[in-house]
C-alpha cells in the first residue's frame, strides 16, 4: 500500500526470495523489510539488485538470464550483485558477466557476505549523495595549482617544485629557465631537466 | 676492439638465432654493438636497434664515426643507424623498414608499425635489443619478437645488458628472459673472467687512492642518517608485510633497493596503511641525503634539506625521529651558527642540542658565568641579542682537489725544465686532466670552485641562502597574523614546537636566529661595508685564532669568535686538525712530496670558521697562505659529468684522470680506454671520503655485481634451454585454445541460428596501452590488434562497446585523484555501452579486502563506497572484474563474439572535438608534447574548450608564459580567464625555505 512504501522508503525492500539468505545479517547500516518486489533488493526508486553466487551459478547457468529478463525496463541502475565464492572463477565469473553486461546490468563482486551486504547498504545510504568524493579534488592555494601543474611531467616531486619555485620566482620564471639554470637546482638530475626543458620548450605540436 | 670483445663478437656470430649476452657495466657494450653493426649489410636486411637509451644510441654513433678499426666487410661506408621517429610519415617509415641499412627504433612504434604491416617482418635480418634486463613475459619486445619471429625464422636476435644485477632479480629471469627472446645461447662476461681481466691489466693505469676524511659534522650527519634508515627498515619489517633478509641498511643505499621493496609489495601496495607507504618513501629520501651529502657543499645541502622539510615535513615519520633532528643540527652547524652577543652560544643550537651535549652547555656556562635556567636563557636572548657567525664549511673533497691539481702542475713544470726526455711523450699525452663528477651541478660548482677559489664558491651561495631567507621571513613577518605555525615550520629551527614544554624559549630562540639570519643578509647586501669591518678588527680576529685562546676583546666580531671558541669551537677546530693531519699523512704515503702544500692546508683549515672574512686577512696575514692557495698556477681541467653517459675519454684523451665521485662503471670505462690506449701514459687518482657511505656503497657495488655473475653461472650450468628458438610453438597452442573457447561461447549465445563469423576478431587499442601487456595478450590469443591513438577509453571492442582498463592499483589512484570520474564520463558520453574493467594481478589474491577489514560502517574512504557512488552516478557504466590479463583477454573475445568490428576511422575521432586545422591520424601521440599540453590544461584560467586556441596562438609553454594578458584574452576568448591565468604564471612564488 500507499502507507506502508512511504513508511519504508529508508529501507531496502527485500524480494521473499532472499529468505534464509545469510546475506540478510550483514545489513545493518540500513533498515530492509520483506516485501513483493519483482528483484531481490529494492535499493531506490530507480535502483535494484539480483544476488547471485558463482556457486549457486554453475549449477543453474540459466537462472540469472530469466532473473534480469523479469525485471524489464523498469530501473536506472540494475546492480548483479555476484558472490565469488568458487576457487576456480574464470569460467563463471565470465559467464556472468557477459550475461550482465549484454543485458544491461552493472555487476558488482564481493569476495564476502560482509562486502556483499555493504555493497547494497551502501548504494541505499549514498543514494542522494554528490559525487564529490571521488571527483578531481582542487586545491585553490598556489601552491598545490603550481604542483599540481609541474607534476604532470615525470618524475617532478614536490620537494623539486618548492625547489623550482624558490630559485625562478614565479611560474613564468620557470617557464622560461635554460636548462643550465635548471641543473643547477639541488636535486633536479640530467633526466629531470631534459625532461622540464622538453615541456616547455618543444612546441606543442611537433608537425605544423 | 680488445681481445675478448672480438671474442664475445665471434661467439654472438656462430649462433645464426642470435643470444643473450651479459657482460659487467662499463665494459663498453656499445663497442660491440657498433661492431655489429658495421658488420651488417643491407643485403641481409634491414637491422633494427631496440630500447637504446639517449646516451646509449649516441655513444653508438660515436663508436662508429672513430675510424673503424674493422674494415667494413662490404667496401660500403660504416652504416651509421639513423632514427626511425614516430612523426615520420607513414609512407617514409615503412621504405625505411625495407631499405635494409640499420635504425633505432622505440619498440612501441615497431609494435605499432609490425601490427599494421608498415613493417614486413620478412624484410627484416634481425634485432639488436638494449636494456634486456628490463624485459618481462608481456613486454612488448618479446611481443615484437614473437610477430618478427612468426613470419620471418631467419631474423636473429641479439640482445644485450649491462646490468647483471637485475638479471638475478626475481626466479630464473636469465632463463626466462631467454625464453621471451627465442634465443638459445646466454654469454656471460663478468669482469673477472679470466680472458677479460688479462685483456683489462696488460698495462694497468698508475692509480693512486685518496682517502679523505669526513668533517665531524659530514659524520655526524651520515651517522644520524644511517640511524635514521635503520629506524625506517626496523618499523619497516614491524608491518610483517616485507621479507626481511634484503633489507639492509647497506641495500639501502642503493636505488635497487625501492625496487626489492617494491617488488615484494607492490601486490599489496592498496591494502598498505599511509605509515608503511610513509616508510618507504622516507627510506628513499635518506638514500638521496646520504648521497647528497658527499657531492653537494654545506650550503646547498642545508637548503636542500629545508625545502625537505616544507615538502615532507608534515607528513614523514623521519623527520620527527631523534637522528634525522640531529641532521638538521649538524647541517645547519656546518653553515653557521648563531652567537649571542654576550659571550654565549646559542647556535646552531636549539635547546635539545644542549640538552644532549651536556659538555658544551657546561662550557658555556662556565663560560658565559651566567646560570640561568634553559629557558631563561632564551628570554634572556631577546634583550640581549645574538650575532650570527658563519661557518661555512668547505667540502674537504675541494682542498684535495686543489692541492691535487697544484702537484700536477708543478710536475709538469719540472718536467718542462728537465727537458725533452718526456718530450715525445707530452706530444702523445694530450695533457688534459680529467676530473669526472656526478652530475652537472657539481661539474659547474667545482669549475667555479677552481676558477674562484672555495671562500668565493661557498660565499656566493651562502648569500643565495641568505636572500631567499630574508624574502621568507620578511613574507612571514607579514603574515604572522594569519598562522601561528611558521615557527614551527618552514624556518630554520632544529625544533618542532609540537609537543615539546619549551615552546616560549624554544620560538623566542628561533626568532633570535631568524633575526640574526636576517642581519646577516642585510649586511651581505651592503657587503662593503662588511668587508671594512672585517679588515678592522682582523687584527685581534687573527690573534686569536692563532692562539685558539679567547681573550677579552673590544670589538663584536671579536667576541663572537671568542664564543664559538670558548664552547664548543675548539672541539671543532681541534677535530679539524687532527683530520687534517690524517690526511697529510695518507697523502704523504702516498706521494711523499707534499709538504709545504699541507701545512698550508692545514692553517687555512683551522680559518674555515670564520671565513668570510677570511679572503681580507688573508693579504695582511698569512701571506705565505695566499700563495699557495691563490697564486699557485693550476692546470687546465676538463670537467665531466658522469650521469650525462657521453663517452667522452675516447675523444678527449685525458693523461690524468681524477674520479671526485667514484663510480664502478666509469672505472670500468678507464680500464678499457687504457687498455685499448696501452701505450698511453694514464694517472688516475680517486677521491673517497674515508668511512662514508660513498667508499661503502663503491664496494658495495662491485660485491653486488661479482655475486649477480656468480648467480648467473649457476644458472646457466642448469639451464633449460628453450628449442622454440624459431618462434613458431610461441602462440600457436594458445590461438588454437582461444578459437574454440570463443566459438564454444558463439554457440550458446547465437542469435537466431546465425552462424559466427570465422573472421578474425579486431581489437582497437590506444598507443599509451601499449606499455601495457594486455594487447600483447590479446595477440597471443589471436586477435587482430590495432594501435590508434584514442582520446576516449583504452580499448574499443566494437563500435558500441569501449573499455576503460584499470589494474587494481590505477583504480585506487584514479578514484583518488578523480581522473577515473572524468574518464568515466566522457565514455559515457560516447559511447553505447562504456565499460570499467578492472584487472587483478594473477599473482595476488582476487580481492580488494579481506571480510575483516570491511569494517562496521559505511566509510567514504572504502573501495566499496566510492565504487557504489560511480556505479549511482553511472548506471550506464559496465563493470568487468577480470582475474588475470589472460582472463581479461578472454572476456575480450566473448563479448565481441556477436558484436560488429570496431571502425578505426570512428574510433579515433571519439572525443576529439572537430576543429578546424586539426587532422586526426594514427600518430597523434607522437605528434605532440604531451606533457606540455597535460600542463597546459592545468594552468588556471585554461579550460577544455579554449586549451586548443592558446596551442594555436604560440608555439610552446616557454613562449606562452611571454605572452601579454591582451594576446591570452584574444586566444582564451576571455578578459578574465586571461587575467587569471597571467596572474598565476607572474604570481610571486612564496619561499619556503
């Protein structure tokens, strides 16, 4: 009803199907309740999850197949949430993916009930949440611009930026520094310095 | 060419496969390559020469250009190998492959050009492989090998190392080196094999072995460092995670040693905690100190040891350890030492200096007759007031140096008197003294140090310190409001506030110090004024050094000696005589002839003190000083790097060689122009500084390398020598394995009956993989692999499913510095079906965590969590988990079993913006400077979308950085985003130091 999906709508709605599945112990971040839903884990509005283990797998190869058929068009994210629970996994683990991944799933591995459960508990938690946590992460002070520029040729560490700004002033400085210049920083070997005079002296695009 | 190097020739010719040859560095491994080379001609084909370093490929050509001293077997002039570039026109490279004269080529163009038929393998006679030891099972030179080898069984490879050490680096990695190669036959040429060693000592050079001995402070830092690294390996093998037996502090000091650590967790390295990272970064910064400290001079090492301390001061366990606190201490003693005006010494010196050195404090004390508490002392610092004395101690390398050369030249001379019996042989003998150094910056620093003298060399970069100091502490001054820590911090105190009770005394001290660096700058800004300050009160300064006595004097500079002398000074003075004397007498077992030259030596190093007056004194004074170390006439000298790896003694001919900074592969080197040279007069002198890591690690590599070739015969004796040498059992069971598995799986999944295609499957895959094994695994499956440059994704499967491909550790990284989020979503973008694979290593667990380090909550940190938000943020995205390369290869085939072919032309224009002027083609990698742009794209104010226009508007970074704000505003489209970027590139870069 109305009421009762309101009342859960913090929880994870688990299929019947789930039943007895030791899954079940290791949520617990998260409320889940029992209800008719056609996957196994209800996780959101648009987000669903079919457990299945590579064990459970190899005696049924067709059981996952009709499982994602079922759940139709009806959600964004379709999670296959596979247990690897078998020494040998190439062979099914293969099958499984390709099943997923031809059917428009997203397959998740856990190596462990607990990782399993914390896969579902997590997707349920961080439904709203920004993907600021793993986006390039700035820092705005000098400092960490001009590392994080001059960082991107090999090999330049941080020590040798405080040592490249220290001895040219200022970025341009160090632009514009001939290599007998840059020799002569403390730390900065042939390799490195042939390396930084490349960067800013050979054009951009090396046919015109 | 000696003996046993036409023999090694002679035994690489009589193996038609070719072979893998051995031999001990610096035994000239480019001599036998240029003599293959000369051997070759082009009827047999076309020879390519593989994974040649810089230096390597040019002391190549340089071998070839001496006249050849085997005749060209075809009349033909010598083949001088040119370059075969990657911004060479298709066309262009693919008449070179078949002109059959002989070229440098970079294996990941070779791939390239073999996978897309620019290069017949048919046209080829054979490789020349460099750097073997860098090989592994899925490098892409066994892969080159393996399509030259399939379609061309004549084609010989012949390949070759110098470094016998790596060799034995892992299980069996001579056989199985062997084995990627195809070839049959391991030559191993270790410097004591007997027929090397006879060759090498027919007429040995005359060697003379200089041991010079540290300064106390030099041992006090190497001490404090060795203790420091023995802290690290001890909390090192705490974790459990490493195997202990290589972990050595005399391993430590090798750079091969990052690599055992590496190796061994490496597999691990994700579910390692920041400490035991921490740990292992720290063990390579104290190897880079212990070496910097014998080849940088006092001040140079001081100011590389703060910009240590802002870059990693936050974050090392070092740092904080008791030793590494005295390395700053004695590093920074070495350079000066603050000195309060009332007779005290305050310098160098925090508190816990004095704390360990019960003696001087005591002295002190005594001296000054005050007993004040510690911290009342610092208190009492303030009112007073300190001076700062220069210590500025001299490299001891230096004055060896210089009295070495004074000898030489004075030989010389007598020779030039005694007449013409040497005169024939000075026509031969080029004269020219040699002295080989490390790298660049010691070559200029001691080129300056013999035209200038030491006082000028340490003095000028004393008063670089210096300014960069007062621009520092000036800044900070201005910021103090803003953070409390700089104290603490950046500045030059031997203390960290943190956590210590001292805190008042400790910054009011550190402030004094500070004051007194800042006076001292000021004054060397008006240093004419000094320098008449000095020559008044030289007179009493003298006394007393002279007497080594204090006395009650009237002048400042006066009482400052007095106090550097009264505590703790003398030690010093007393320290450096005695080394000094150690060092005549080494000498003069040496030579025997050098008297008036040392005692010069000696009184000038009792004056190292205060030595920035020195240079006046000098004339009033010591006259007799100011002959020997200005006047004396030096020799030319030629300076000469030996990182930059140019052969150079071939083509300068020295008669004197001194080696500043010994190095087995340039002894190696000396040993082979002498005896190629045997009737050269040849002098080489070493300089070791007596019980460093230096001398330590020079043994220490000569041992590595003679148990390596020992390792080696070993092996050798019980080798399994590979019969596939033709290649041709290479790949041929695993297509065969791969076929049926990939039609096995198109008939479970055939759609409607339809019949799978028994064409050959075709895999697009970027360039930059290349470094990768995966399409070298993808090959050995049988699959068509195409190199492109893409700008989405790395591998495209079909025109719908593109694969981004993560080894465990990239996926940690990248999740970490966001890159895979914006790798992710430009997939997204473009294609159908964008795919995530993540790729464990076969030799490590399947997993990313164990169930116990899951953990009760749901962290943000996690794995889990940040791949749950991509997988919310993505639900398009695809992921595949694949155990090994070789199961990635085969979930590769199974998803492309009924998908189309991968269009090329489409692939290569994913992403790329369509953009007037530019034109996409395979070789866009090599057609731009790639870092230059990745930098570019970082600067401030540079977006995706007017990146390309400021790469229009000028040439490189160096140009732009020239560019005025008008002109960026025009290429940025933006008065603002110009602005910001000017901004950031003029910005005032703050010192740190």
């Amino acid at each position: 009803s109305q009421n009762f999906s309101a009342q859960n709508r913090n929880a994870i709605l688990v299929s019947h199907r789930q039943k007895g599945n030791p899954l079940l112990k290791h949520i617990r971040n998260v409320k889940w309740v029992f209800a008719d839903v056609v996957c196994d884990y209800l996780l959101g509005q648009n987000s669903c999850a079919l457990y299945i283990s590579l064990r459970y797998h190899l005696l049924h190869p067709d059981y996952l197949y009709y499982r994602i058929r079922e759940l139709q068009k009806n959600f964004k994210l379709r999670v296959v949430l596979c247990h690897v629970d078998v020494v040998d996994v190439a062979k099914p683990l293969l099958e499984v993916t390709r099943t997923s991944l031809l059917h428009d799933c997203t397959l998740l591995c856990g190596w462990s009930l607990e990782e399993c459960g914390r896969y579902l508990e997590t997707i349920k938690v961080y439904e709203k949440k920004s993907a600021d946590s793993i986006r390039e992460q700035m820092d705005t002070d000098y400092l960490s611009r001009l590392t994080h520029a001059l960082t991107t040729i090999r090999h330049v560490n941080k020590t040798d930026v405080i040592t490249l700004g220290t001895t040219f002033g200022s970025l341009s400085g160090i632009m514009d520094s001939s290599m007998e210049d840059l020799a002569r920083c403390p730390g900065i070997g042939e390799q490195k310095v042939k390396r930084l005079y490349d960067t800013f002296h050979k054009p951009f695009r090396r046919v015109s | 060419m000696l003996p046993f190097q036409e023999q090694i020739i002679a035994e690489l010719l009589d193996e038609p496969g070719g072979g893998l040859v051995v031999l001990s560095s610096g035994l000239s491994l480019e001599t036998l390559v240029s003599a293959l080379l000369r051997l070759h001609s082009p009827s047999q084909g076309t020879l390519l020469i593989l994974s040649a370093s810089e230096f390597q490929k040019s002391s190549v050509l340089q071998c070839l250009r001496r006249s050849p001293d085997l005749q060209s077997t075809h009349g033909a002039l010598s083949p001088v190998p040119a370059e075969i570039p990657g911004d060479l026109p298709s066309h262009h490279r693919s008449s070179r492959y078949t002109s059959g004269a002989a070229f440098f080529v970079s294996p990941r163009i070779l791939i390239a050009d073999l996978l897309t038929s620019r290069c017949p393998p048919s046209a080829l006679a054979g490789l020349i492989i460099f750097n073997a030891h860098q090989l592994a099972d899925t490098s892409t030179e066994s892969f080159i090998v393996r399509v030259v080898r399939s379609a061309n069984r004549n084609a010989y490879v012949r390949a070759f190392t110098d470094s016998p050490q790596a060799m034995v680096a892992g299980f069996a990695k001579a056989e199985r080196t062997m084995r990627w190669l195809g070839v049959r036959r391991l030559h191993l040429w270790p410097r004591f094999q007997v027929q090397v060693s006879s060759d090498l000592e027919v007429s040995p050079p005359e060697v003379v072995d200089v041991r010079v001995p540290m300064t106390g402070a030099m041992r006090g830092i190497q001490g404090a460092i060795l203790g420091a690294m023995d802290a690290c390996l001890k909390e090192l093998r705490l974790t459990n995670k490493v195997d202990v037996e290589d972990l050595t502090v005399e391993n430590g000091l090798f750079k091969s040693f990052d690599e055992i650590v590496r190796r061994q967790l490496d597999p691990i390295w994700h579910t390692l905690g920041m400490k035991t990272k921490q740990l292992v970064a720290d063990l390579r910064t104290l190897r880079k100190l212990a070496d910097y400290l014998v080849r940088y001079d006092a001040v140079t090492y001081l100011k590389y040891l703060d910009t240590l301390r802002v870059s990693e001061g936050v974050r090392s366990v070092w740092i904080f350890a008791d030793s590494s606190h005295k390395i700053f201490e004695f590093a920074k003693r070495r350079v000066y030492q603050v000195v309060r005006e009332g007779l005290k010494l305050i310098g160098g010196a925090g508190i816990g200096i004095k704390r360990k050195r019960q003696k001087g404090d005591n002295r002190e004390e005594s001296a000054g007759g005050s007993p004040f508490s510690k911290i009342g002392n610092g208190e009492r610092g303030i009112d007073i007031g300190v001076v700062l004395k220069e210590v500025l101690e001299q490299a001891p390398k230096w004055r060896v140096l210089r009295e070495l050369l004074e000898e030489i030249e004075e030989e010389r001379q007598k020779n030039v008197f005694s007449g013409d019996a040497k005169l024939e042989n000075s026509n031969d003998n080029s004269g020219i003294i040699l002295v080989a150094c490390k790298d660049e910056r010691s070559c200029m620093q001691l080129e300056e140090f013999i035209e200038k003298g030491s006082q000028k060399v340490t003095q000028e970069e004393w008063k670089k310190y210096l300014l960069d100091k007062v621009e520092s502490l000036g800044l900070r001054k201005k910021n103090k409001k803003m953070s409390q820590a700089p104290e603490g911090f950046g500045v030059l105190n031997a203390e960290t506030p943190v956590g210590r009770g001292e805190n008042t005394g400790f910054n009011s001290i550190s402030q004094l110090e500070n004051d007194a660096l800042l006076t001292a700058a000021s004054e060397i800004i008006n240093s004419a004024e000094v320098k008449a300050v000095s020559e008044s009160t030289s007179d009493a300064h003298a006394e007393t050094k002279r007497h080594g006595k204090g006395k009650v004097g009237k002048g400042k500079a006066r009482r400052c000696v007095e106090a550097v002398l009264m505590s703790g000074g003398k030690n010093k003075i007393n320290k450096i005589m005695d080394a000094t004397k150690s060092k005549v007498e080494v000498k003069s077992t040496l030579h025997g002839e050098c008297g008036v030259v040392d005692v010069g030596g000696l009184e000038e190093s009792t004056d190292d003190g205060p030595s920035s007056e020195t240079v006046a004194h000098k004339h009033n004074l010591l006259p007799d000083q100011t002959v020997c170390s200005v006047n004396k006439p030096l020799p030319p000298v030629q300076l000469y790097a030996l990182e930059s790896g140019q052969n150079i003694l071939d083509s300068l001919k020295p008669s004197v060689i001194i080696v500043y900074h010994p190095d087995v592969r340039f002894v190696r080197e000396i040993e082979v122009y002498k005896a190629e040279n045997p009737s050269k007069e040849l002098k080489i002198y070493f300089l070791f500084y007596e019980d460093s890591t230096e001398a330590q690690k020079f043994e220490a590599s000569i041992r590595r390398e003679n148990a390596a070739f020992e390792s080696l015969i070993r092996q050798k004796s019980l080798m399994m020598i590979p019969v596939d040498r033709d290649g041709h059992s290479f790949g041929l069971s695993a297509t065969k394995e791969s076929q049926s598995l990939v039609s096995q799986n198109a008939i479970t999944r055939k759609a409607g009956g339809r019949i799978a295609s028994e064409k050959e499957m075709q895999v697009i895959v970027d360039m930059r993989e290349f470094m990768s094994s995966l399409p070298n695994v993808l090959h050995l499956r049988g699959m068509r692999v195409i190199p492109l440059t893409l700008e989405v994704g790395d591998y495209i499967l079909s025109p719908s499913i593109c694969v981004e491909r993560k080894s465990v550790m990239d996926l940690f990284q990248s999740f970490t510095s966001g890159r895979l989020y914006n790798q992710v979503e430009t997939m997204v973008r473009y294609y159908e079906i964008p795919v995530l694979l993540i790729e464990f290593s076969q030799d490590k667990s399947f997993s990313f965590q164990s169930a116990s380090d899951i953990g009760g909550d749901v962290s943000p940190t996690n794995i889990i969590s940040k791949l749950s938000l991509l997988v919310l943020h993505f639900p398009r995205l695809r992921l595949v988990w694949s155990r090994s390369v070789h199961a990635t290869a085969e979930i590769f085939a199974s998803l492309k079993a009924n998908q189309d072919e991968p269009d090329e032309t489409k692939a290569a224009r994913v992403g790329v913006p369509s953009h007037d002027g530019i034109i996409e083609n395979d070789a866009r990698a090599e057609n731009y400077n790639t870092s230059a742009i990745e930098f570019l794209r970082r600067l401030p104010g540079v977006t995706d979308s007017n990146y390309r226009a400021l790469m229009d508007g000028c040439r490189s970074l160096a140009e732009l950085a020239l560019l005025p704000t008008e002109r960026l505003a025009k290429l940025m489209g933006g008065q603002k985003a110009a602005r910001t970027l000017r901004e950031f590139l003029d910005a005032k870069c703050p010192t740190m130091l």
